[in-house]
C-alpha cells in the first residue's frame, strides 16, 4: 500500500494510487497531490477507430470505501492551472470502465472550469459553467441507487451538475479525490474543508 496522507475528515482508509504524489499539510489542513505529467482517466467514446481516440487510465488517485448507505462528500478544490484539463477531482470508481469523474478542470479557452465525466465502458464529457479564480467547492453524494454532483463558488449555495447511475451493486464503490494533467507537465491540487456526512442529500435540485 503506498503512503498517504492524513484524511481524517474520512471515517475510511484511503489507498494512493503513486507514491509520493500526495501529502497533508498541517498548517494549511489540506490533503496535497502533485500531478505528474501527463495524467487522465479517459476512455474515448469514439472507440479505437476514431481519428483523436485516447484511453489513458494513469491519473493520481486515493480512494477509499465508504460505509454503506446514503452520504455526502464534499471539499473545497484549488489548482494551479498550468496547461489544458489541468484538474483536480472528486473520483467515483467501480472499476476501469465504470467510473464517474466531477473536476474543477482548466478549459481548452484558459478558462476554469466544472466538468463532469462518467464513464461505462466509454466516457462521456460534460461541461457546466466557469469559474472565477482558482477556487471552488465539489460534493458528491449517494442517493439510493444514484450519485449526484453539486458544485458552489462560495460554500453555501450549491448547484446540481448531473445525477447518474454506475449500477446497481454499490458495495464496492469506492470514493476519495483524483488529480490530473492530461496535457502539461503537472499541477498542483489542494483539496481542503473536506467533510464527509453519512446522512442523505434532503433537496437534490436544489443541493441543501
């Protein structure tokens, strides 16, 4: 098991996919990663005949196994954008092909940006609204038999992004965070005020 770092806001324990990506800093209250280059999970929709088709599954991931039962995960999410999907993530996994990504990611415009992707047996690619600044708030939650994102600029108000299905067998889906730099040299994501609720989302359109 590669080290990782404290989570405690996370009543599970967490597995790093790269060691020595991610570390805590105590005074800042953060879990740290460091993207190396060149990282995605991505399974193109075109398929492998398509002109620009890309399967790339090597990004820096921690993930955990949450208890049973409906919750919410949420964090606030900084990157020092660099280069195009620069990213940092709220990573939903089943397995390499099931999987749902809700990213604060820096778009082809220059622009951050929330993006959402999920993933059975190929990938799809959604954009939501950008962002001002370098900052912002990401949540999933679990929902009976479906995970919606929300996304907030300030913490408080919040904004459904996508309600989806990975299947009907969820005991073995883990969460936790992801970072990414599908097309630069590496980023830096700091995922901070992270909570985990193991209590049910009372609103979904409207996030409270």
């Amino acid at each position: 098991m590669n080290q990782v770092p404290d989570t405690s806001p996370l009543p599970f324990p967490v597995t790093a996919s790269h060691p020595g990506v991610w570390r805590y800093d105590d005074a800042a209250g953060a879990v740290i990663a460091a993207a190396p280059a060149r990282t995605d999970l991505y399974i193109d929709p075109g398929g492998a005949d398509s002109a620009d088709a890309e399967t790339t599954l090597n990004a820096a991931t921690l993930l955990g196994l949450p208890p049973g039962g409906d919750f919410q995960l949420s964090a606030r999410v900084s990157v020092d954008f660099r280069a195009q999907y620069d990213a940092g993530v709220l990573l939903l996994w089943a397995d390499e092909t099931h999987w749902g990504k809700f990213c604060f990611e820096f778009s082809p415009s220059s622009a951050p940006m929330i993006v959402s992707v999920v993933t059975r047996g190929v990938s799809d690619d959604a954009n939501a609204f950008t962002v001002e600044g370098h900052v912002v708030w990401l949540r999933v939650s679990r929902i009976d038999r479906v995970y919606a994102y929300h996304a907030s600029v300030d913490g408080t108000t919040w904004q459904l992004i996508r309600v989806f299905h990975l299947g009907d067998d969820m005991t073995g889906h883990r969460v936790g965070f992801e970072a990414q730099s599908p097309t630069g040299d590496g980023c830096t994501v700091a995922f901070d005020r992270i909570s985990f609720t193991p209590r049910r989302l009372a609103e979904l359109r409207d996030g409270s």
